[in-house]
C-alpha cells in the first residue's frame, strides 16, 4: 500500500488526501482507507494529479462500493460532460449557484459527485460545501423538536427563495418532484442528513406557506451558517469528490468573460427515470 496523509480541509467534514497515484492498482487497503475517509468526512481533495475521465468516474463508483462497469449515462463523451463558462452548451456556464444537492427532486437521486479541474485560470470562483449530517447533529433542540418527523417537498429548477441576485435561474417545463423526510435517513452510512435545500425544496409537506417559509427560514439560517461552510478554492489538476446526500454545494458568480473555469463532472449511479419524469430545462435566464 502507498502511504497515503489524510489531512482534514474543515473541522467538520472534508479530507485532503495527499499521495494517491491515480494511475496505481488500487490494493484493499488503499480502498478501505479512502472509503472510510469518504464516509466519515463527506469529501475528498486530490491536488496535483492527472485523471482521465474514465479514471474519475471508477474512483467515485469506488468509493460508494459500485465498482465495475458504469451504468448508461454515467460516461458521455468527454467533452460533453463539464461545468464550464467556455461552453455555452455545458452545465451551469455563467451565474450564481445557490446551496443544493443535484438531483434531489429524485426518489434514488446521485449518490457521488466529482469535478476535475481541467482548466483553471486565477482568479477562480469558488464551490462552496456545508454538511447537512453535521447540520442535524447540531440543530438547537427547539428546532429538532419543531422539524421531528416533518416531510419535505423537492423540485427540479430554481424555487426562487431568498437572495437571487445573480443566480443563474434555470425553468423546467413540468419539474419532476419527491418528497422525503426533513431529517432523512443516509442509505449507505444511516446518518441522519438534514434534507432540505434553498434551490430545490418547495415546501414542507401539509403546512401552510407562511408556516412552511418560517421553518424553512430557521433551517436553512444554521444549515448556511458562515461558519459551516469551506470553499474549495480551484486549482488546474484538483479533483474533489463528495457524497451528495450528506454534503450541499453552492458557487460564487461565474461570467463568460472571466477566467477560464472549466470543469469535468461525473456522478453516480444515474437516477431511474421513466421519460415523463425526465427535467425539461427551457433557455436558462441571463
């Protein structure tokens, strides 16, 4: 096995791994090493490295224990696959991007996300991370007892709450939805997640709005918190991969203009979708 220094990146979640080769044979060791990394903090940072996309897209598999073959849709080609203000056609080229987890207007919403960072001009804007299993951990007791066995309601889109200035709001024609508990279950590590978002989550299930705002409001002032929240600050050759159900990401304004910021993403596994539950995403606003 390779020595392998895991440093932490915050105090409440987030490792740095330092001397991992991404073109060495994993050996058992180094498996369970960086999957019990993943699962306790939420986040892994590679700096340095050359990673093919194929690479990318087995090392997140890994780390949730689906090795082997991708599943369809995991590996489109390369250069369709990327969050970049160079390509017009790619995810999110321009704008702000407020705290979520992707897809989880989905019942079995991606498990892994990771970004690479292919090109990279300073000064770069951030992405943003907060735990939402540390969020639950530390929820004042008033608000535990309030939100205890609360439903939430998710949609695709922007809801269009709070402080939208320069966010890149992006309409879906008949946004597919789910609800889940607001204090949810982790599948694959049974924590408690605090599952609720100020992009996706509507509503909270059978309350008024006022009453639904008021709550959502108290959750999302200490899920947001200044001091829970670590920016990743991009370099040419970072690789970061997160679990995106117990981590939110969120991302500075990014303009066409501005340095390059390009990025290539992968995430597991792909939702099962039937056709008419697939977002349809109109022109984004600008």
């Amino acid at each position: 096995m390779t020595h392998l220094e895991v440093k932490d990146l915050a105090p409440a979640f987030g490792a740095e791994i330092i001397g991992f080769d991404p073109k060495a044979p994993l050996d058992d060791e180094t498996r369970t090493l960086l999957r019990h990394a993943f699962d306790t903090r939420g986040l892994l940072r590679f700096r340095d490295i050359d990673l093919t996309h194929a690479e990318q897209v087995a090392l997140s598999r890994m780390l949730i224990r689906k090795e082997g073959l991708a599943e369809d849709g995991e590996t489109p080609p390369e250069d369709k696959f990327y969050v970049s203000n160079r390509r017009p056609d790619s995810a999110a080229p321009f704008g702000r991007l407020q705290f979520h987890s992707d897809t989880m207007w989905c019942e079995q919403p991606f498990e892994v996300l990771s970004l690479y960072g292919a090109q990279v001009e300073q000064p770069s804007a951030p992405t943003t991370f907060v735990s939402a299993v540390h969020a639950w951990k530390t929820l004042p007791d008033a608000l535990r007892k309030q939100i205890e066995g609360l439903e939430v309601l998710h949609t695709a889109g922007v809801v269009r709450r709070g402080d939208l200035s320069e966010v890149l709001v992006t309409e879906v024609v008949n946004p597919p939805t789910a609800i889940t508990k607001l204090g949810m279950r982790h599948p694959r590590t049974g924590e408690t997640v605090l599952y609720a978002c100020e992009q996706m989550t509507r509503e909270i299930v059978g309350l008024s709005h006022e009453e639904s705002e008021a709550i959502l409001e108290q959750v999302f002032d200490h899920l947001y918190a200044p001091t829970a929240q670590w920016d990743h600050e991009w370099r040419e050759g970072d690789f970061v991969v997160w679990d995106n159900i117990a981590m939110q990401h969120s991302r500075k304004t990014v303009t066409v203009e501005g340095p390059t910021r390009h990025l290539r993403k992968a995430a597991s596994p792909m939702p099962k979708l039937r056709p008419d539950q697939r977002p349809v995403y109109s022109a984004p606003a600008q």
